[in-house]
C-alpha cells in the first residue's frame, strides 16, 4: 500500500487535508461520506467536467441517506456521466480531515472521514442522457491523455496519482479478449468506441486506405467514437478528417464484437462493438497531409484484393468475415 501527499485546502473557513491511500477495502470505523468512480471502457476511462469550475474531474459525489457505496456508485455514474456500470472494484480511498478556524464554524460531516474510489466497467450509455446542472461535459479519454486534462487543476497531481494507480491495477487483471463478427440482431446498448469504413472510389472502383503520421502501417479511414456520439456520424466525421470525404450513402456491413473477461474466463466485464461501413465516394478531392492537424500523412486507393496485404487485422478470422460481407456490396 503506497500513500501519497496530502492535498491541503482551505473552504469557507475550514482547513481541509486529503490523503489518498491505495486499498483494497474499506478501513473500519472512518465514515464513508461520498464516493468517485473510474469507470473503464475499453482500457480508457470517462471524465467530467464540472461546471462551477469547469475542471475535468473523476465522475462521483455524496451518499445519499439510507444508499450504500455501490448505490451511490451506481446513482452518481448514471448522473453525472450518463453511463451503467457494474463490477466496483474498491481501489482505495481519500482520507479526509477538517479543523475550522473558529468553534463557530460547524462541520458538515465527521472528521476524519473518508471518500471511496472504486474502478467500475461501463455496460452502456443511457438514452436520451440529459446533464445535469453541475456537469456541462464528458470525454473517453486515455489513461496516457489524462494528464491533459487534469494537470492544471487544483489538486491535479493527487488525482493524476489516483488515475495511474487505476491504470495499474486496470493491467494487472491480465484481461482477455475475444472477438466475434455480428450482422444481424445487433443490441444497440452495447458502447461502439470504434468505427471504420471500406470506401470505394466509384470511378476507379479502388478503396481507400490511410497511414498516420510517424507510422509503417495502413488502416482503414475511422476512429474513436464520442461517448454519445450516433456510430454513422462518428464515421462521417472521422471520414472528413482523414480523408477529407464526404460520404454519400453509408451502408453498416456489421459489428466486430470484443467481450472482456477475467483471465479464468467465469467472469465477463465488458462489451463494446467496433462498426464497419461502407461507403461509395463520388468525388476524390486532392488529399492535403496533417490538415487541421489531424495525424493522417498518406491517403491511397488500392485494388480491393490487396486490401489484406496492407490492413493486417482482414488476415484475422473477424477480417475475413468482414471481407465476405464487402464482397456482397461492391
């Protein structure tokens, strides 16, 4: 167990000490007066930014009377990141002390007390999410991002330690993967966190493909998708931004389904789907290298049968499938 420096506050004439300790458990006798979550969604996490403040911060806040830990986990992810979760995993906690400047100043809770921090895996995103007021925004962000976001915040660097810890024991559970191609019946609660597309060049009849600035591989146009953000609108966006594409008419061949479980294989802990597009492009605009900052150095046409020389994941039992479904379409 590896303590950090306190983080030293003052707020309406209290002076307030947070200490973040790394367990695994809950400590006996210390109240739990609120909690933060981490929710991981594909080995990144999801943040909020708050709106008194407009900090980016861990989604979370008090336990309501007659709730537990895991309700309040529940209920605050659901408030504040538009998220379900499940498996809470306790990583540790903030011990937090308070001494008033004056006896007139009253505490609101016990001190010392603590704030627990859990790891939660993201089951999928609730429809129709409305904000609420303390909240004006939320990213997927990568662990190696956070820094980012949080480092000029008050309190910045206890978090950072607190999200690096996450990132620790988020690898030590030895995740295992495995990948299905779905066509049909697709559940749409699932998170899509990735989407690509076969674009085909409707005079040439060759399909695109892209190469990133500083990298030896080609891909296929796409990206990440917004925690929220409709699939197909991902796609035309990611399609703007790599390829400077329009698409016309985007047709979903299916979905590449990677479910997570624990090394033993007894318990799953996550879902997310990768959608494929495809597209026909009727006019090839000339190709400008890293515009507006976007890491794409090389846009090219090829033949479709070279497609798997160049994009290594078609080899791959999931990429042959896919294969047979463009040939249904081109």
């Amino acid at each position: 167990m590896l303590n950090h420096k306190p983080y030293l506050y003052s707020k309406s004439g209290i002076e307030y000490s947070s200490l973040f300790i790394e367990a695994l458990s809950i400590p006996e006798k210390l109240p739990i007066t609120a909690v933060l979550s981490i929710p991981i969604l594909n080995n990144k996490t999801i943040l909020v930014k708050q709106s008194d403040t407009h900090f980016w911060d861990i989604p979370g806040g008090h336990i309501e009377e007659g709730e537990n830990w895991k309700q309040a986990v529940d209920r605050e992810l659901e408030e504040e990141a538009g998220i379900t979760a499940k498996h809470h995993k306790i990583i540790g906690y903030f011990e937090i002390t308070a001494k008033p400047s004056s006896p007139d100043i009253k505490l609101t809770y016990p001190s010392p007390s603590i704030i627990l921090v859990t790891q939660s895996f993201v089951q999928k995103y609730i429809p129709n999410w409305k904000k609420p007021g303390d909240i004006i925004d939320r990213a997927i962000v990568s662990f190696k991002e956070v820094a980012n976001y949080i480092g000029e915040r008050e309190g910045g660097e206890q978090l950072a330690h607190v999200l690096s810890y996450a990132k620790r024991e988020l690898d030590s559970i030895g995740i295992v993967y495995q990948f299905s191609f779905v066509t049909q019946d697709i559940d749409f609660d699932i998170p899509v966190t990735q989407v690509y597309g076969f674009c085909k060049d409707a005079s040439s009849g060759e399909f695109c493909i892209v190469r990133e600035t500083g990298q030896s591989h080609y891909s296929l146009p796409g990206g990440g998708c917004n925690i929220g953000e409709p699939p197909e609108l991902a796609f035309r966006r990611e399609l703007i931004e790599e390829t400077l594409f329009k698409a016309g008419t985007v047709t979903l061949v299916g979905a590449t389904q990677v479910d997570m479980y624990t090394p033993d294989k007894i318990t799953h802990l996550q879902s997310i789907f990768q959608f494929r597009y495809y597209t026909e492009i009727k006019a090839v605009v000339p190709f400008i290298p890293n515009k507006d900052g976007f890491e794409v150095e090389e846009r090219v046409f090829i033949p479709f049968s070279d497609l798997m020389e160049k994009v290594d994941w078609l080899k791959t039992e999931v990429g042959q499938l896919v294969i047979k479904e463009i040939h249904k379409l081109k």
